[in-house]
C-alpha cells in the first residue's frame, strides 16, 4: 500500500514552494501518494506534476513584507492568534481528509506544531540550519538583523550591545502565540520562537555542513544536502551571444530581495565592460537600462550560474546555493536575516562577498566587489570546493530514508 506524503508550504517567497515541490517530484510514484498543499502559486512551477494539489490560506507575502520591514508597527504581528487558529483548523481538516503518514512542512511553523501533534500524525521540518546554528551557540551576539526601518537610525554600537541581552526575551515573547494554542490543544511550551521554527520530529537541513559547520547533531536531524531547482523554460535568442567576448554576469534580487538594491546593481553593473543576465523576480527595473544589461522575467538559474564568472544575488540560500553547485562565486546584498545568516557562511569559506544590506549599498561598492571577485581567482577555487561538496549530496536518497524510517517507527512528537 503507498504512503502518502503531505507537503505543506507557507507559500510567501520561491524558495519554500521550489525546495518542497523539488522533493516530491523525486518521490517515486509507485510507493508514494504525494500531496502538495499551499497558496496559489506561479503555475509554471507545477508543471508536470500528477500529486494533488490542496489549497491552503497564508499570509499575503506584502502583509509579511510589510512588518519584517517596519512599514507597519513591528508589534502588529500579521500571524495573529485567530490567523493560526484558521491555519490550524485548516491542516487538521486535511489531515482528516488524506491520513497522511508523513507531513512535511516548509515555513509553517506557526501552526504544525499545533496541528500535527494534536493530529497524531509525524511532521518532518525543512528548514535552513542556521537557526539551529544560533542556538547551539548559545550567544546572539552578531546576530543580522533585517531591515527594520525603526532600528535604521540606532547607533550600531548600541544595537550590538543590546541585542544579546534582548534576544532571548524578544524570541520567548514571539512564540507566545503558538504556546497559547499549543496549551488549549494540551501541549507542552516551547522555549522561544527559535525552537519553534526548529521543531519536528525530523528537522531536515536544505544544506551542507561544509558551509554550516554544527558542531553537535541530534538524533532528529538530517542534512539533506542543498535541494536545487531550476524553471525548465527556453532560454533567450542572444544566450549564445552571452560571455562570448567579456565575461558573464547573472543577477537577480530572488523573490524576497530588497526592491531597493535593483536599480542599485543595475547601475552598478552597467558601467562595467560584462554581459549582464538581470532576472526580475518580478520587481520592477528602470525603465531605461544600459545596453549591456538583459533583463528577464525568469531563467533557469543554474545554466545562467555555470556560464557566469560572477553571481549577484541577495546572499539566501536558493541562488547562492544555485551559483555554487555550479562552482561560480557571489557578490551578496542580503535583505532579510537569513540572507546575511547564509551569506555569512558563503563569505566565511571565501566563495564569495557580502556586501552592506540592500537599501544601504551603493553601486560603486556593488562593482568594486564584482570586479575584485573578477579578478581574485581564490573565490572561483573556493566555489568550486563547495561544490565538490555538494556532489557528494543526494537529497532525493537522504529524504527517502527519512520517509522510510518516519513511515515506519509512526507516532508523532509533542
């Protein structure tokens, strides 16, 4: 009889839909009965895919966007209580409509850990290992911090000081939502907002501890390895024209860049002697750009990655990964704090800069550190090493022993 694996997404950015979607289409349909649940999504993602499809409510990405950046007051958290409870309300009624063996979640982490163990059914966590990173640490000193416009004016030097000593309170206080609905279904608290995100009965790690070096593992944890994706969609008419007689530079801000650096690296990268690949994501670019630089829509990432010397990106995890699997170094002006968590570690092992935050940045800093990876060949070799690592991953293999072991043992954590 096939299991039947229920993937549910917080569909706010690429990233989460891509990575999951990525897994269940290595499921092998003759064990497996796969759902996918999220948000409407671009459908050219689904393509070719046979599992069923669930709708699902989140939270509009600008709603999100709007207070992880402090356009609205940061204390007008949009996963409000009564958010949750329909979160909640709405998993369990999948649950009792497919009986999974297995849920995995991506970004959920607001209302799986509600909804699974209250269900009776085991939840596997895919999530970056930058945050578990962080606890083990045991510090928050250096901690990235996104873009909050009310903190823009704070002297560095008092916000380095603080942070450490407000974080712990900052994250028990974010996960009181959660153990309030925790406690009405009968469970245990969680210690903060970080164990939260981390919670699962499998924590599955879309990385390589080359890059994220932890130094103790637990028994529930798995490093799947990067998960890559790429559209299969044509590529533009000039591609062969592309690096043929300067180098190659690909460029995109990712789904959940900062709008603000856009016109930034176009700027930046037009005024250099390279052929430029800009992928919108969707923002919107300069109504007029440099003859150099050819914007697109969308492009599979990782043949536009293996035929640049240079990747700009926002730092997270899916370009960056993208570019060195494909042995390319990056040039990074991250936005959100996982952004800078993941450029960090890219920086760390020399396979790329990380530049200020992306409404900070400035075109001459963004060309100056293209140029200086340009023309360091350490950061090519750096890269490369990377992505020798990653060679050694196969996700798909690493996820289906997890299946097979979750499917098995049953029964679901608290």
């Amino acid at each position: 009889m096939k299991k039947k694996i229920l993937f549910i997404v917080e569909a706010l950015t690429w990233s989460q839909v891509v990575r999951c979607l990525a897994l269940a289409r290595g499921l092998d349909p003759r064990k497996y009965e796969v759902h996918f649940a999220s948000a409407s999504f671009d459908e050219r993602m689904f393509g070719g895919t046979s599992f069923k499809r669930w709708p699902i409510y989140s939270v509009p990405y600008e709603t999100a966007y709007e207070w992880v950046t402090g356009t609205v007051d940061v204390q007008t958290v949009p996963y409000t209580k009564a958010i949750l409870e329909k979160y909640i309300a709405e998993e369990l009624a999948l649950y009792e409509a497919i009986h999974p063996d297995l849920v995995v979640q991506d970004m959920r982490f607001f209302s799986t850990p509600v909804s699974a163990p209250a269900f009776g059914v085991p939840c596997a966590n895919l999530i970056n290992s930058f945050y578990t990173y962080w606890i083990r640490r045991g510090s928050y000193r250096g901690f990235p911090l996104p873009e909050i416009r009310q903190l823009q004016w704070v002297n560095p030097t008092i916000l380095e000081y603080f942070i450490p000593l407000a974080m712990p309170i900052g994250l028990r206080y974010l996960a009181r939502t959660l153990n309030k609905l925790r406690r009405e279904h009968g469970l245990p608290k969680i210690r903060d907002l970080f164990h939260q995100m981390t919670w699962g009965d499998y924590v599955l790690f879309p990385d390589d501890p080359f890059l994220v070096p932890l130094k103790e593992r637990a028994p529930n944890e798995t490093f799947l390895g990067p998960i890559l994706w790429s559209p299969q969609i044509p590529l533009p008419e000039y591609w062969d024209e592309l690096g043929r007689d300067r180098p190659m530079v690909y460029a995109t801000p990712g789904s959940s860049g900062g709008p603000s650096a856009v016109p930034t690296v176009i700027e930046a990268l037009g005024n250099m002697d390279v052929d430029v690949v800009f992928s919108t994501a969707g923002y919107t670019v300069p109504k007029h750009l440099p003859p150099n630089v050819h914007v697109v829509d969308i492009i599979p990432g990782d043949l536009a990655a293996r035929k640049a010397t240079v990747v700009v990106c926002n730092g997270g995890a899916g370009t960056a990964y993208q570019a060195l699997a494909e042995g390319t170094p990056t040039v990074s002006t991250p936005f959100t704090a996982d952004q800078v968590m993941a450029a960090r570690f890219v920086r760390d092992v020399g396979a790329g800069v990380l530049l200020p935050n992306s409404s900070k940045v400035t075109a001459a800093e963004i060309r100056t550190a293209v140029e200086r990876v340009m023309r360091d060949e350490s950061f090519t070799q750096a890269a490369q090493r990377v992505a020798a690592s990653f060679a050694h991953f196969d996700p798909h293999a690493r996820f289906g022993a997890v299946i097979d072991k979750a499917t098995a043992n049953g029964g679901a954590a608290t």
